[in-house]
C-alpha cells in the first residue's frame, strides 16, 4: 500500500527551482571532503517523531493526519513500517532511526513485547533486502512507561534494572540482525529529582555497570557496532547524569569506558544545557569522541526542547565546520531528530520538513568547506595565540619551565597589551561568505 500517492521521488533541481518538493541545494552527487554529499552527510529519519509522533504538547491533543493512523496494534507497526520505506525512498535518505517502542507496541509481559519485536523486526528486514536505506542506529525506550519512573539502569529498584537490562540485550541482537551501524544510550530518566532520596554514587556505579555488561554482550554475539551516549540536561529528569558531552565524558573516564563509546550530540539538548551546538560538537571532537548528530533545533523563545527541524544556516555552517573539522561522522550521521511543527499536519510536510533540513545542512557544508579551504578560523586562532609558539609561550606549552622561571619572567615584565578579540569583525566575515555563496 503506498501512503502518499501524490508525492513522487524528491530530486535535486538546484537553487533556481521553484518546486517546493525538490532540493536546492542538497545534491547526493556533489563532492564533500572527497565523498559524495550523500556519503559524507550520511542523513537518517527518526523513526519517532516521522511516523509514531502525532503533534500533541503538553496543552494539546494530536493533529497530524497520517493515512497508517487508521490501524491499531500490530497492524499499525506493520503500517508504519510500510509507510516509513516508501518516505525512505522518496527521500532518497541512506539511513533510518528508531527505539524498540517506536517499531512495535509493547505487550502484556516482556515475551509479549519480545514476540512483537521479532515479527516488525522480520518485516523490516524484508523491506531492507530490497532497499539502499540501512539502519544507522536503534535504541531502547527506558523512559515511557510507568516502570521507568525512578529511573532505568539508575533506578532504585533491581528489577527495574533487571527488565532494563534485557530490554537492551534485546536491542543489542535486533541492531546486529538489522546491521545497525550503531547503538544509542539516551539515559531519559536516569537522573534524579531530588538528591534527599537519592544514593548517587550507588546510581553512577550501577550506570558503569549496566554499561559494562552492554559492551560485554555486544562483543559476545559479534555485534560491533559504535556505541554511543547522548547528552541531555533535562526533560523528563529534573537532572539528569548524562548532562553534557563534558559530564558524560568525564563519567566514561571514571567507569573506564571511553574505549567503547563516543556521543550523539543533539543540538537541541546542546542549548537546554546551556551551550551552542557547535560548542557540544567541538568539546567532543577535541576530545575524539564525535559519533554522529541528532540533527534539529530549539525555540529561544521556548524553554523547553522543541525539536525543530534544522533552517538557521548559521548554525548548520558552525555545525558543519566542526564535523569536517572531525573528518565526518565515521559510522555515525545526521539524523532529523525533528518534528514538523503541530500546525504542519498534513503527509506532505514531513517531505517539506526533511527537504529543508537537508538543504540547511548542504548549504552549512558547502560554506564550512570554504571558511576551511581559505584557513579563515584557523589564521584568526593562529594569531590569537601566537604567543605560544615562541619564547615564554613555547617553554609553557612544552612543560620546559615551571613557577620560579615564570615568576622571574613576570618581574620584568611591563604593562601586559592584550589584542582584541574582534568576534563581530569574525562574525562578519563568516555572514559574507554565507552571502556570497548564494547570491
């Protein structure tokens, strides 16, 4: 059965095109950092939000007409699964998204929830024998239902932590069956709301743990996929324990874990933290832990994470100065973890939606591409700390003094002329190469 009947494969017509449901500027053939931009780009569709999301807030009911919402149950999954291939395609997109509630309904017991698994998980691997799109990575929802209000892996509860854990020995043999590229951790609930009945050193261990045992099974059954933990302050936790890329990898350090993960940054989880997309996608890149994005964008408006898809070109050119920066995602990719807006409710805004997330992206690389090529950033952090590379600075950076040699170096010192920082004359010349590029 086809569910959108009206929309035919989405091609690149260039940015003369005046067909809505046409790239502009996203060429799956166009060369980046020596791939093809499909390659490189690598983008995903979050099973979630494109199929199983029905536009309901926390003041509202559902809007979104979706032509599979007429079936319940497993008829639905195997709907979904049926419209979710034929978007793929039309999309021409190399990757999907999903949690383990997202394919299939959960049953009356964990074999019921199991059984339902395997038959969706049967179906989408029928589809994926005839299909380019593969599956980038798979997850378990640890925060929905009811057992998870205090917590999954963190919970105060060992049976909870015991139906944690073989929900994701589940996960971990459907991303192998499926050939997941990946495998994600996004720690929903494991957090805490109030440190007065919390025990957390007991809570972190037993996430060390927990974490331990994954990478212990995947390595069992052969599974050898990258895995991946995604950073999130807040929401639905008051705090949660995987707060930012820099508090998660300080925790994989302690646990003696960064050996097998690295992080899905999400750039709206990035601003509910505090900080910029950019900053989110350099921390982990400095550090060699970029693994792949979940790409989409908040609301400054909003408080809360809003998951718009991505359209601010300056933030997809500072994102994607950072991933070229990182040579690519590797196995990981940018996956639209977005929803089109509860006011776009029709089938074919998911195409519109998608179409300019990815434009957005495209544009972001090709102008990325040119601020490195010309050395712009580089030559400006260059002179910035060109103090460093010789006399007092060198022997600081090379640990050949020490604070007597320092103290002596101070002393005869005069009054200290710093330089300035000149940020709007920087943010100026990155808005003339966004200019000149499109114009």
């Amino acid at each position: 059965m086809n569910y959108f009947n009206n929309i035919s494969k989405v091609k690149f017509e260039g940015a003369n095109s005046t067909n809505p449901l046409a790239f502009k500027y996203y060429n799956p053939e166009e060369m980046i950092n020596g791939k093809s931009m499909q390659e490189f780009m690598r983008f995903s569709i979050a099973y979630w939000h494109t199929f199983v999301g029905d536009g309901g807030d926390p003041f509202g009911q559902g809007t979104m007409i979706r032509p599979w919402n007429e079936y319940i149950g497993m008829d639905l999954a195997k709907a979904r699964v049926e419209a979710a291939f034929e978007l793929f395609e039309k999309l021409n997109v190399p990757f999907f998204c999903f949690h383990d509630s997202d394919i299939a309904p959960e049953g009356n017991n964990l074999k019921e929830t199991y059984d339902n698994l395997d038959k969706i998980v049967s179906m989408i691997k029928e589809y994926m024998k005839t299909s380019k799109t593969k599956l980038l990575w798979n997850t378990a929802n640890m925060f929905s239902h009811p057992r998870w209000l205090h917590g999954a892996a963190t919970a105060p509860n060992a049976d909870v932590f015991a139906y944690a854990a073989a929900k994701v020995k589940k996960g971990l043999e459907i991303g192998k069956e499926l050939g997941s590229e990946n495998y994600v951790f996004w720690g929903g609930r494991e957090g805490y709301e109030t440190l007065l009945n919390t025990n957390m050193k007991l809570e972190l261990d037993n996430l060390g743990r927990f974490f331990h045992m994954a990478k212990d099974y995947a390595k069992e059954i052969g599974f050898d996929a990258q895995f991946l933990i995604e950073p999130k302050p807040k929401e639905p936790t008051k705090h949660q324990y995987d707060f930012d890329v820099a508090t998660g990898l300080a925790f994989l350090h302690t646990y003696g874990l960064t050996d097998y993960f690295k992080f899905n940054v999400e750039a709206n989880h990035a601003t509910l933290a505090g900080h910029t997309f950019e900053h989110e996608l350099h921390v982990a890149r400095i550090n060699g832990m970029l693994g792949s994005v979940d790409a989409n964008q908040g609301d400054a408006l909003l408080g809360w994470d809003t998951d718009e898809f991505p359209t601010d070109l300056y933030s997809t050119t500072l994102a994607m100065y950072e991933i070229l920066k990182n040579g690519g995602l590797g196995t990981g990719g940018l996956n639209f973890d977005a929803k089109a807006r509860r006011g776009s409710f029709d089938p074919e805004d998911l195409f519109y939606a998608h179409i300019a997330g990815m434009d957005a992206f495209a544009i972001g690389a090709k102008v990325a591409q040119r601020l490195i090529k010309d050395k712009v950033l580089d030559k400006i952090v260059d002179e910035r700390y060109s103090s460093f590379k010789e006399g007092i600075g060198l022997e600081i950076v090379e640990g050949r003094t020490n604070f007597y040699k320092l103290e002596e170096y101070a002393l005869q010192l005069g009054e200290i002329q710093n330089k300035s920082g000149r940020q709007e004359k920087i943010k100026g010349i990155i808005n003339k190469y966004l200019l000149e590029a499109y114009l």
